[in-house]
C-alpha cells in the first residue's frame, strides 16, 4: 500500500508536548514506515486564529524550527518535498515531506512573506482557519465576507511563486471568490461531502463538482465529526463519502486528507498502519485496486507532479 496524505496536525504535536516523530503517542509515527511501500506526508504548520499580525508570524517560525529540527534529527527517515522531481525520488524506508501552513495568518497580511515562506519550504496554504484572518473569511465566519482583496493578491501570488492554495476551511463566499481568483487548480485538504454529512467544514456537491471540472484534489478527512452526524467514523462511514464523491465524477481527484493529530479519529483508522483497513474495506466492498491505489496515492502524486 502507497499513501500520500495531504493533511496532518502531528508538527502542532510535537511542539506542543516536546513530542518526536517516532513516538507512538502521535498518529504519524515513523515507525509505520516499515508497513506501508511508500509514504508522502503533508505536515502543516498551523496558526491558531487567535495569533494576528506579527503574532502570527512569530508563531510560526518557531513552527518552523520545530519542523525543521525534525527534518535534521531524522534525517536519515525523512525526505523534504520541495519540487515535482523530488516526488518520485523518496527512497524506500523513508517518509516524504512536504511543508504546508495551515492559516494564511502566518503571512501577517505581508505579500512579501510569502517568498520567506518559499524559501523556507512551504508548498501549500489553506488559506483560512475557521475564523476571518487578513486572507478572508473561514469555515464559521459572521457575517461571510468572502476573501480580502490582500487574499485575492495573495492567491496570484502564490500561484506565480508555486504555492498550491488549499481551500479546506474557507467560508462559502470565500471559496467562490476563490474559484474567481485563481487561475491554477487549487486543492480541498481535509474536507468531506457535506451532502453525507452536513457540516460547514464539508464540500457542498457544488463545490466538489467544480473541483472536478477545475482538475484539483480533495482529501478525505477521518475526523468522525466530518464523517458522520452520529460520531461514527469507521470505515463504512468513510466509504459513504466515498461513493457519493464517486457519483459526482471525483475518480481523478479523491485523495487522503486524514487530519492525523488535529482531530477525533477511530481507532481502527488512526495510524499509516491501520489505513490498510480502509484500504481492505474499499476491496472488499467492490472498489477496483486501480481506485484504491487512485485515491491513496496517485490521485494526489499527479496533481503534485503537475502543479509543485
Ligand atoms: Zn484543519
């Protein structure tokens, strides 16, 4: 089994509780390297809506050294992703990473930052958390203003520098002006079908249709809140999602976006190890191991190929 995982909160983890990436406690645990063929991980490096300003900025440079610290001590395990050719070159017995933020506020509503977050390895942005920042409007903004004119600049200006905008978290005024925007296909990397489970975080079959059209990618997101309104999210709640983004044409870009160490998930889906589980369910329950393997890796493998 391959995995490309668009999404992970296990940095935030390790910064907070002095954790490593080898320690069992997280989700992400390198140790699962040795049970999966080939792994690629999105680490995000997320800012909390209450850091503003250059609050925000300092949060998440110590973020950084966190990540980067982790990237030095486990060298010899870990594979920075910078560019399209890097993908195909993570050697086996080694995880690659990719460096994304997780809230444009860590940009302090500065243009300029965006190239000090290139320079240091950032390839992706969700744009919002659940609040408004200087980008626009989240998930749970009110009233929903949709995206500040400084997030429509900086949206072409990730797209001219070669950060992938990721519309997980935005408000629905925001992903239209996104839509608006961008000229490139942007990603979703956490976010399930809100027609099987209603929630604001989710994709209305609106939005997941124009992601399709768009050529883009959606991550499926484990955490039970998003998987069902009942607090289950197994594997069978998984597949509901599934199948519906299916239905709508989403062969080419279903993907994983597991929130590993950001979120609730079930026990029999919390670790790299286990989501060969999912990947079980999805054969048993009559999906082609074309699909599988589509869904967890090469769906997001080709979008990243194409677009890093
Ligand atoms: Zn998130």
């Amino acid at each position: 089994m391959k995995l490309l995982d668009l999404h992970c909160d296990t940095i935030t983890e390790c910064f907070n509780h002095g954790r490593d990436l080898l320690d069992s406690k997280n989700n992400v645990c390198l140790r699962d390297l040795r049970t999966v063929d080939q792994w690629t991980q999105v680490f995000a490096l997320f800012i909390p809506d209450e850091y503003r300003g250059q609050a925000a900025v300092e949060y998440f440079e110590k973020l950084m050294n966190c990540a980067d610290m982790l990237l030095e001590k486990h060298s010899d395990l870990l594979f920075p992703i910078t560019a399209a050719e890097h993908l195909s070159a993570v050697p086996k017995g080694k995880c690659g990473f990719i460096k994304a933020i997780e809230g444009g506020a860590a940009l302090a509503g500065r243009l300029e930052n965006l190239q000090m977050v290139y320079d240091r390895g950032v390839r992706m942005i969700t744009l919002t958390w659940n609040g408004e920042n200087e980008l626009g409007s989240g998930a749970a903004s009110q009233p929903d203003k949709g995206l500040s004119a400084f997030g429509k600049q900086a949206v072409k200006e990730m797209e001219r520098l070669g950060i992938i905008a990721d519309a997980s978290h935005l408000s629905q005024k925001s992903f239209w002006d996104l839509c608006e925007t961008s000229e490139k296909p942007f990603i979703c990397t956490h976010s399930n079908s809100s027609r099987v489970c209603p929630h604001p975080r989710n994709l209305t079959d609106e939005q997941f249709k124009e992601i399709v059209r768009r050529g883009g990618l959606v991550g499926l997101n484990l955490y039970i809140d998003f998987l069902s309104n009942d607090k289950k999210g197994g594997t069978d709640e998984v597949m509901r999602h599934v199948y519906h983004m299916l239905s709508l044409g989403g062969e080419h870009i279903i993907a994983l976006g597991t929130d590993f160490d950001g979120a609730e998930i079930d026990l029999s889906l919390n670790s790299a190890e286990k989501l060969a589980n999912l990947w079980e369910a999805m054969l048993k329950l009559g999906l082609k191991e074309q699909t599988a393997e589509d869904i967890f890796y090469n769906n997001a493998y080709r979008f990243l190929q194409s677009h890093l």
